[in-house]
C-alpha cells in the first residue's frame, strides 16, 4: 500500500515538472505592445513594471503620488517619450510589462503610465497667500470698451485774485460754462465763457461801515478758446482720473470800467475724477487790457469728452496703473448759513469752499481747506474772508462698525483768513483756527456730510473774528482701495 501510494506521488512529480518548465505562451496584447515599446524606445520602461503595477495611483492624485510621479520621470528621462503615446497604445504597453492581461496588473500600469505622461488631475494643497510665491491672477479678461460722448459740457465755480488799473481790493470770485470736443484722447479743444467779479477799494472815510468813494466793482467777461491737451491718464475700478491743460487765447472785457478791454492769453490745468474737476486758472490781458490779470482756483463737473479705454485685457498693465493710484481725496463744502458773533460781522450769506484729504490710516487724514465767507451787512458794505487752512479730520467710527452707514467725524484746523472791508476791524485780517464736527456717511469712493464750524481768531488784531456756519459738503477718493479700511 505505501509502495503504491509513494509510486503516485512520484509520477505526479515527474509529470508536473516538465509542465512548469516550460514558457508561457504569449498573449497577442502583449506582442502588440512589445511592438509600441519598440516604435517609440521604451524599452527602459521595462524594469519599472513592478514598481508601477505596486503604485495604485487616486484620481486625482494625491501630492504625495504626484511627488512620485516626478521622481520617477526624474530618474527614468526616456519616460517623457510617454507623452507621445495615445492613451489605447498605453494599455497595450501596460499588458506587455505585466505579460498578462489580468486586471489586477494592467489596470493600476496603464493609470500610471498615463501620469507619467501627464494625463493625470492632482490636487495640489491650498497655498497661504501670505507667503505664496504664485499669486492668483484676479482680473477680467473680457474687454470692456469705456466710451465718451466726443463733446462735452462743464460748469465751474472759482474764487482767488484780479489785477487793475482801477483801484479794487484785490480779491475775484467767478462762475464759468465750458463746451469741449475730443478729437483724440490726448488731444482736443474748449470754448469756455466767464464772468469774473470783484469789489472797488471799498475806501470809507467818515468811519461809518459805508463805502464813500465808490470807484466802481471790477466786473469782466471773459471769451476764450484753444487746444486742450490730456498729459497724464490713469483709469481704476470703473472710470479715469487725468491731468489736462487748457491753452486759451480770446477776448477780455471790463464791462463794469472803460479802457480795459482787449485779447487775452492764459492756461487752466485742472485734475478730473469722473466727472468732478478742478485746478487753477491764469489769465493775462494785453493791449488795453495789459493791466487785467486773474488767478483762479476753480471746482466744477464735466461731462462727455472724457478719454477713451479699454479695460480687462491687459491685467498686468491694468495693475500697475492701478498700483499708482493715490491717496488723494477732493471735496466741495459749501457753507449754507451762519452768524459772526460780534457787530462787525452778523448774518453770514453762502460761501464757497474746497477741500483735499490724503489717507493716512483708518483714523487721521490730512486736510487742507481755502474758502470764501460773505456777510452782507445789509446797513453796512459787506465783508468777504478769504481764508486758507490745514489740519488733520478724525474718524469716530469704531474698527469694526466702519461702514457706508451714517457716522461722526472732526476736523481741526489751523491758518490765515484775509478780510477785506472797508475799514480796520479786529474782526478782520490775521490767523485762525476752525474746529468742526460732522455727521454723515461714507463709502470707499466718496463721502458726503452735514458739519458745523466753530472758527475764530488767534491774535488781538482778529480776536473779535468769531463765526459759526453749517456747510454740505461731500468728497471723492482718487484710490478707492486705500480707503477701504473705512468700509
């Protein structure tokens, strides 16, 4: 019995020997892809084929598979020939270095094979954007035509200081009306009309508030015209802010003396955002007219004529313009009503005044203010104060309530008001300080307010300057983004 059975055993091994021995037929996938291995030199892929089959890659992959992708194409350079292998030619590649067409090998090769030929989605790790070296391009890449109407209309309002042969106190306010064309964006023309008035040398010789040598007001008209000229564009957010200089040339007439009519010449530069203007105006008579001269600081709108752009194609240029962008805020305060607390003053009728801020943090702007008071003094010749100031405004709101939403705010200030009357007043002439508190509400493109003003004078030549006015005001930010911290 045992004979027979270790007789069984033994022909089992003998047949079963021979069998092993011998190779496996090939299958035809592989002869297939043998025959890609060779078409595109592959063949140092072929010592890989069980460390791919082992890699299980995710879809996507993970960094860490990704990092391994790279170091495998990093020590094997022939692997880049993948890249030139169509995705039904790499499975046929898979099945040759499996020499088997089993799932279990081929599947998990032919998606290793298609990352390495970088055929693979990876899901890379969020980077922190404060210490990222790649910074996300956030910029529109649709082109956005910004269109102008090719003529346009302004209105001005000035305020400064007037030369003539005729005697006069010096000081000048004017309203104005401008028609423009654009011929290019750098180039084009005005036509402007205006009418500048000041005040006789107001002279009061029996001290009775009353002007007695009355020589007449210096009033004139002005008509003038000239190439206009863009020297500086900038657009950000959804409108441009630019530098343009006016070259006129025309007609001045004194309507309110004789002999003071004749051509004139000057420039008016003035800085626009959207459709808010300002700047200052020189005008020089000539011939008849050579002693007519005027100085202006002027605020007023415009609209049409305007430069023409294009944004979101270029980002990168869109950008770096926007990276220039300044601090710079611009306003118009218009004083409404108020009282001069002492005899010399009284009722004071509505004035006219710029402003300029520039940001420097979530709290503090620097201010600086040139306006113009009238008290009519109706028993009386009235009384102008000219006044030029600087100072620092205060943002009450709290750090995590700054909003668009309605909020309080001071100003202080300090500087010189001149006063022309028509004789000596403490009430009159010298420094100043102005102290105001506003209500209002603000955003990151502008502000607007109700504010009350406490001014007064600083030295015994002006110390009976004192006044209380209300104004309106409101104001536009060059730069939005520097003052989004308000928001």
């Amino acid at each position: 019995m045992i004979c027979a059975r270790l007789l069984v055993i033994a022909l089992a091994l003998a047949v079963a020997g021979p069998v092993a021995a011998q190779p496996a037929a090939p299958c035809d996938v592989c002869v297939r892809g043998d025959a890609v291995i060779d078409r595109f030199s592959l063949q140092p892929v072929r010592p890989l084929a069980g460390e791919l089959a082992e890699l299980q890659l995710a879809d996507p992959l993970t960094p860490e598979q990704y990092t391994r992708i790279l170091e495998l194409r990093a020590r094997t350079p022939a692997l880049v020939r993948l890249g030139a292998v169509d995705d039904a030619d790499l499975a046929l590649v898979a099945a040759a270095l499996c020499r088997s067409t089993t799932d279990a090998c081929v599947t998990p090769t032919t998606r290793a094979l298609r990352c390495l030929a970088e055929r693979c989605a990876v899901t890379l790790p969020r980077a922190d954007p404060r210490v990222a070296d790649l910074v996300t391009e956030s910029c529109n890449r649709y082109v956005t035509q910004k269109r102008s109407s090719v003529f346009g209309v302004g209105i001005d309002w000035a305020t400064g200081w007037h030369r003539s042969r005729y005697p006069h106190d010096g000081r000048a306010w004017s309203f104005g009306i401008a028609t423009r064309l654009r011929i290019t964006n750098k180039i084009g023309a005005v036509a402007r009309f205006d009418r500048v008035a000041g005040r006789d040398a107001a002279e009061d010789v029996d001290g009775n508030g009353r002007d007695d040598m009355s020589t007449g007001s210096i009033t004139r008209l002005f008509a003038l015209g000239g190439p206009s000229f863009i020297l500086d564009f900038t657009r950000f957010e959804n409108t441009a802010r630019y530098l343009r200089l006016d070259v006129l040339g025309g007609y001045v007439a004194t309507r309110s003396q004789p002999d003071e009519d004749g051509p004139a010449a000057g420039f008016d530069l003035a800085y626009h955002l959207w459709t808010i203007r300002t700047g200052v105006r020189y005008v020089q008579g000539f011939g008849d007219a050579r002693e007519a001269s005027t100085v202006l600081a002027h605020l007023g709108f415009v609209a049409g004529a305007s430069p023409e752009y294009s944004r979101g194609a270029n980002c990168s240029g869109e950008a770096q313009e926007a990276d220039r962008s300044s601090r710079l805020a611009i306003g118009l305060d218009l004083p409404v009503g108020g009282y001069g607390l002492t005899s010399q003053l009284g009722y004071l009728a509505i004035g006219l005044g710029f402003e300029a801020k520039w940001y420097l943090s979530r709290s503090f702007d620097v201010v600086t203010r040139a306006d113009m008071l009238v008290f009519p003094r109706y028993d009386q010749d009235r009384v102008i104060h000219q006044a030029v100031l600087g100072g620092l405004r205060i943002d009450h709101g709290k750090d995590t309530e700054r909003s668009s939403r309605s909020g309080w705010f001071t100003t202080v200030l300090a500087g010189y008001s001149h006063g022309a009357g028509i004789r000596p007043t403490t009430a009159g002439t010298g420094p100043i300080a102005d102290v105001s508190l506003a209500w209002g509400g603000q955003g990151k493109e502008g502000a607007g307010w109700l504010r009350l003003h406490a001014r007064f004078g600083l030295t015994p030549e002006n110390i009976d300057y004192r006044v209380l006015l209300f104004s309106l005001g409101f104001e536009l930010r060059f730069d939005p983004r520097r003052w989004r911290s308000r928001v």
